[in-house]
C-alpha cells in the first residue's frame, strides 16, 4: 500500500513537471542548452578522461600490481587516489568496477564507497577559491572534506588480514580493451549528465514560481544542484557561514549524486545505505574540522 503511495506521489509530480515545462519551454530549452555547455566545457573532459584511464589501468592489472607491491590489498589505496583525482561520483563506479573482477568482496566494496567521495579538488581549489577574500579558505574546505573522509575510513576499517599475493592474468589485447574503457566511461558520463540535468531543471521550476528566504534559496538550490547551490553562496557576507555551507553541499553530495550513486551500484550488493551513512558522518567531521583549521 505505501509503495503504491509513493508511486502514485511521483507520478502526479511528474504529470505537473510535463505541464510546467510546458508553459515554461523557453526557459527550459534555454537551461537545458546552458547546462550542457558547462557541463562538456567543465565536467566532461576530465571525467572522461580518469574514467577511461581507470578502466584500462584495472583491466591491465594495476591493483594487483599494486597489491603485490604492497604485499597487502591495494584496492583501498587505489580507489582512494582515483576517486580523489576524478571527483565523485567517482568513488561508487571505481568501487563497483573492482568488485566485478572480484578484486575486492563485498564487505571490502561497503567499506570503500562508505567514505570514497571525493569533491573534484581542481574545482575548488580554482572555481570555489573566488568567493572568498583569502584562498585559505577554500584550501581548508578541501582539507576539511578530505580529512573527515580519512577519519571515517579509520573508523569503519575492517579487521586486518593477511593478503595474499594476486595472480596476475593474461590481458586482452589493447584494440579490444580501448573500445570497452570508452563505452564504459561514456555510460557513466550519460548516466551523470542525465540525471545532474533532470534536477537541475526541477531547482528551474522552484526559482520560477516560489521566492525563497536567502538561506532557504540557497540550501534548497545546492540540494538539487550543488554547483549552483556553491556559486549562490556568495550572497552570503560571513565567510565562515559561506564555507559551512559549501561543505554541507560538497559533503552531502546532492540528491543527484545521490540517484548516480544508487544507479551506478544498482545491480550489485553495495548497500547504498553505507554510501548515506558516510555522507552524514562526513558533513559533521568536516564542518568540525574546518572550524579548528581556519581559527587554529
């Protein structure tokens, strides 16, 4: 019976969703064709790039290098640097990657995506570093988020144990990886563009018709888009409120890096509730974090 509320819920936000782009389809077209401008121009180079390379990198058996290197399972430490490079949703597609070579097991998979998510540390270092007077801020933002996720690693780490050496297999040919690592990375790329756009024009519709107090436009924007929710935060004077929010944004994620999240480990045992978890402890460590830095 509540299944069948809750789809009868989404249904009729939907029918009204259709109707408002409707009446609103300038606006809509318009948003959508800047969306996509920034998103290829910003987000797509990157992303498709450290996508690509990750999935070549595992299918020529980096990590068992690594773990053989180490003498102990290198997973952690790989997806660790990867998600770190790339920016989430990183973390969850370089964990499910890794659990489908059955390079890690699924307790391993809950445990990383529990605190792999990594904002894109170029993106605040650069873009977010502007709206305040002093780069120190936002140096201590990316300190701040990276740390909280550490501590949590720390904390849920699993009991040691001894790891054997991998076996390295034989490798399929280059022309008949590269194909695959592009197909790969492409889906993934779609998968973010999809549904990063899909929210950001549900924020559209909100803006058009409801006006918001200033901390209430601001926190309801960067829940459903995070990049706008970030950049309105300069409607705030107090620096130090400015960058608490920008940390509640950043470590939270947004709902659409939330539905990536739950599409990309869909079809596998990851409990997208470690995923949730991790983000509610990284919101509180960092903002504590942040606080002792930036008055130390």
């Amino acid at each position: 019976m509540k299944k069948n509320k809750k789809s009868n819920l989404i249904l009729v936000v939907l029918i009204c969703l259709s109707i408002l782009y409707l009446i609103n389809s300038t606006l809509i077209t318009n948003q959508i064709l800047r969306y996509t401008k920034l998103f290829i121009e910003k987000l797509f180079p990157a992303s498709f790039l450290f996508f690509t390379l990750s999935t070549l990198l595992i299918e020529y058996n980096a990590v068992e290098k690594l773990s053989n290197l180490l003498h102990k399972n290198g997973s952690c430490f790989y997806v660790v640097i990867m998600s770190l490079i790339s920016g989430f949703p990183s973390g969850s597609k370089y964990t499910k990657d890794l659990l489908e070579k059955n390079l890690i097991t699924e307790k391993d998979a809950n445990y990383l995506i529990s605190f792999t998510h990594f904002p894109n540390p170029l993106f605040i270092l650069g873009s977010v570093s502007v709206l305040f007077p002093s780069k120190r801020y936002a140096t201590t933002i990316l300190i701040s988020l990276i740390l909280a996720n550490l501590i949590i690693a720390f904390i849920k780490r699993p009991k040691e144990k001894d790891n054997p050496l991998v076996f390295i297999e034989n490798t399929p040919s280059f022309p008949k990886i590269l194909p695959k690592a592009i197909f790969s990375s492409i889906k993934t790329i779609l998968l973010i563009y999809g549904t990063s756009i899909f929210f950001y024009l549900i924020i559209t519709i909100i803006n058009q018709y409801i006006k918001l107090p200033l901390i209430e436009y601001i926190l309801i924007n960067g829940i459903f888009d995070l990049t706008n929710g970030v950049f309105l935060t300069s409607l705030i004077s107090n620096p130090i409120i400015r960058s608490l929010i920008i940390i509640f944004f950043f470590a939270l994620g947004g709902i659409s890096v939330h539905m990536q999240t739950k599409s990309i480990i869909a079809d596998t045992k990851i409990n997208y509730k470690n995923f949730l978890i991790g983000r509610i402890y990284q919101i509180i460590l960092a903002s504590i974090l942040f606080l002792c830095i930036i008055n130390w």
